[in-house]
C-alpha cells in the first residue's frame, strides 16, 4: 500500500509541475486525403474496450484539484466506470454511466462545495471518449493540413478536426449559438496494444468555466 501511494505521489508532483507538455499534430499533407477513409482508418484504430491509469488535473477557478483517475471504457454498449483517488490514495468519487445517466456511487462529501462534481467530470468523460467521428451527414471542409466535419448535434453544433501523420481526430468542439460552449483536444497518439490511444487530452468547458488535463499513464487493456 504504501508503495502504491508513493506511486501516486511521484505521478501526481509531476503532473503539477508541467504545463500541458502535449506536441500538436505535425503538419502533414491532407491534400490527397479523402474524408471518408479518414474516418473509417480512424474507427478501425480506435479501442472498443479499454482500462487506463490516468493523471488527472482539474482547474476551477483559480483552484487546481489532481488525481489519479482509473478509467474502463465500453464503446460498444456506451458504458463507462471511473475511480479517482487524492495524491494520498482516498478515494474522491466512483460513478459510472452511459448514453442516458450517470450514477455517482461515491463520492468525498467535501466536493459538493463546488457543485456536483463527480456528474460533471463524469459528463465530461462521456464527451471526451464518446462520440469520436462525424456522421455520413456532416458537411466537410478541407484544407492543406485538416479535414474539418460539421454537423447537428443536440440543440448545437459539434465540429470534429483530424491532423497530422496519423489522420487522427485532434480536436472536437461543441456549439451553441455560434459560442463554443466545450472544446477537447487529442494529443500524442501511440499504438497500443494493435489500437491507438491520445497520451494527453485537454478539455476546456466555457460555459462552466474549467479545464480537465488528462495524460495517459497505463494501459491495462
């Protein structure tokens, strides 16, 4: 146990001392590229099913929160469970969810301070692993270096980005209004296990006011 702490601890110092250290996608050619093998090259790299360690900082108003968040993601049934644990190893929250819900299990009475944080992180993990490629349907523009797809989603707008090397998805943004109301940007990508997996992902919600640094540490699956 106190092995595994010590663990904790030397990720979660590191993760506090760096300011998002993710290279953005090389600027490779996309003039040859067509969108719909982008897609479907990007469906085929992508898990259906995972479990990952994962540093986690979240930052809300002028306030750092980081954990070590454990993460198992089932894209097949849509279906998601994560645990997060303080530099110390206590458990902060545990929830898992879906398409429709998401169910707090437990969670550190101290959060509910500022919200109900474990939904939020929670939704947002829905968004980030999720909802990963444009529908046939969505209008496509493209240039030098991106291919961007833009289509309905909910009452807004979601905008899918694929870049560099890889043709992989660098960012998805949402839209209500012509305002950006979350954005989430995919870093890094290595092949893991036959699969790729982004080692660093930032998402900022604008209309909450907050960002969620989430850098890949192990991959269990």
């Amino acid at each position: 146990m106190v092995r595994f702490v010590t663990l904790l601890i030397g990720i979660l110092l590191a993760a506090g001392c760096t300011h998002i250290p993710f290279q953005e996608a090389e600027q490779v050619s996309f003039e040859a590229a067509d969108p719909k093998s982008v897609v479907e090259q990007f469906k085929a790299h992508s898990p259906e099913s995972f479990q990952l360690l994962n540093s986690v900082v979240f930052e809300y108003s002028w306030k750092t929160f980081m954990g070590i968040g454990y993460i198992d993601v089932n894209r097949q049934n849509s279906q998601f469970k994560v645990v997060c644990l303080n530099p110390m190893g206590v458990q902060l929250f545990e929830l898992s969810g879906d398409r429709d819900a998401i169910v707090t299990h437990n969670a550190l009475p101290a959060l509910t301070q500022y919200g109900d944080l474990p939904t939020a992180v929670g939704t947002d993990i829905r968004r980030i692993y999720f909802d990963l490629v444009p529908s046939d349907k969505a209008r496509i523009w493209k240039s030098a270096y991106r291919i961007k797809f833009r289509q309905s989603y909910g009452s807004g707008v979601m905008e899918y980005e694929f870049a560099g090397k890889g043709q992989e998805l660098v960012e998805k943004v949402y839209y209500e209004n012509d305002e950006i109301v979350w954005r989430i940007c995919y870093y890094e990508y290595r092949e893991q296990n036959g699969k790729h997996y982004p080692q660093g992902i930032v998402m900022i919600n604008y209309r909450h006011g907050y960002q969620l640094t989430v850098r890949q540490k192990e991959l269990y699956s």
